[in-house]
C-alpha cells in the first residue's frame, strides 16, 4: 500500500547560460514525488519513457530512496 501515486510524465528540461547547455529530469511528477517521500509518504510512480531515458528514473529512485518505480 502507498501514501501517494503520482501519475504523469517527466521531462528533460535544457538549461542554457551563457551558451552551455545542460539537460537534467523535471517536471511534475519528478519533483511532487521527491517533495513527497521527503515528507515521509511512501510514494508510487506511473510514468511511460524511452528505455534511452531510463537513467532519469534511477536518479529519481535514488533521490525518493522509497520510490516504486
């Protein structure tokens, strides 16, 4: 059983300055998820995402440490 399900998609959103550009996961199940497990939920995500992106779902594991992913 889970405190909160967090459905959705993530991003990767493209930060720029000064003509460096660096792509790092976002979005709002990304960052509700780790709000949520930091405040002590147990915290499930239902997302969809190339198998190319897959490290964006082993930083957000490793960021909630209880997330079912």
């Amino acid at each position: 059983m889970f405190d909160i399900a967090m459905i959705g998609h993530l991003t990767k959103d493209a930060i720029i300055v000064n003509n460096s550009k660096t792509e790092i996961p976002g979005g709002a199940v990304y960052f509700s998820s780790i709000a949520a497990a930091a405040s002590g939920a147990d915290v499930l995500v239902r997302t969809r995402i190339a198998e190319t992106e897959a490290d964006y779902l082993s930083e957000m594991t490793y960021e909630i440490g209880r997330a079912h992913v």
